[in-house]
C-alpha cells in the first residue's frame, strides 16, 4: 500500500514522503492517527504542484533576504551594558536586547522569535547567535558584549586623554 506521511514518523521518514507499508499497517494505524494519506495519482499531483510552488516561494525569500544577509555577515554587533567588578552583567541580554540593538545601530528588523542565542549571556565577550530568516534560512550573527564605563572610570579615561592632548601639543 503506498501511503503519504502527514506527520513524521520514526523508522518510516518525514512529512511528505511517500513510502511503501503493509496494507494492515497503513489502513488500521497510519491513516486513522492522521500520520499518512492513502496515496493515489491525484493526490500525488496535488503534492507535486505544491512542492513546486514551496520551492518557488523558498528561492523567493532567499531573494527576499540575499541583502540582509550579506549585511548581517558582515556585522557584529556591540551592546553596552552594566556589570559588576567581575565583568558579570547585571542582567542577562535577551532576543529583545540583540533585536532593539540590530535595530537601532544597522536598521535590521527581525522578530525576537527568529533569534537564538545558543549560549546564556552573563558576562562580557564575543558570542555567536543564530538568526531564523526563514525556516531553512539561518544566518550566524556575533554579539560582542562591552561594559558601560560608570562615571569614575569615565572621568579618569577624560583626564588621561587631556593629558596626553595637552602633552603632545
């Protein structure tokens, strides 16, 4: 019995497959769970004409994002933020964070839901996240993290910069 899988299924394959089963398999597990249709020559035609039109639509948004994504290599992106002596931030940076600053310092407008962050942000550095363009467009994006300078350490940078100013004038 040839079947078409809805859903996926483990040791038979993915969503959109079509694979070959025993009849009692397919007629009195797959279809009844929803996870497979039976599949005839007319379905097999709707398939196809979809699977045209999605690849259609897949090299549409690669178009779509081919500029953003070039910017995005290109970018690293910096954030500011307070932290203790030991270089610990006070608050973690969340996908709000990485979006209003990709936002305000490159004009990229992306969803907070399209950004990963694979490793939890809590101290200053370089980390890598993932950007979801679309559902198979990712795009690797550096985060550098720096510390906010409090007003002591402002002041004293300000004095040693009009030192050396006056010194070499």
């Amino acid at each position: 019995m040839k079947i078409i899988l809805t859903k996926d299924v483990p040791n038979l394959g993915q969503k959109g497959k079509v694979a070959e089963v025993k009849f009692g398999f397919g007629k009195n597990w797959l279809i009844p769970q929803g996870l497979a249709i039976l599949a005839t020559p007319s379905v097999l035609k709707q398939i196809e004409y979809k699977q045209s039109k999605l690849k259609e639509a897949l090299e549409e948004k690669l178009k779509q994002f081919s500029g953003t994504i070039e910017k995005i290599k290109k970018t690293v992106l910096v954030i500011i933020a307070k932290v203790t002596e030991k270089d610990n931030l006070y608050s973690h940076i969340t996908a709000k964070n990485i979006k209003d600053e990709l936002k305000k310092q490159h004009k990229i407008e992306i969803n907070e839901k399209q950004i990963k962050i694979l490793d939890e942000i809590k101290h200053t550095g370089e980390y890598k996240v993932i950007l979801e363009l679309a559902s198979d467009l990712t795009q690797e994006l550096s985060v550098k993290i720096d510390k906010e300078l409090n007003k002591k350490e402002d002041k004293k940078k300000k004095t040693i910069n009009q030192k050396t100013v006056k010194k070499t004038a």
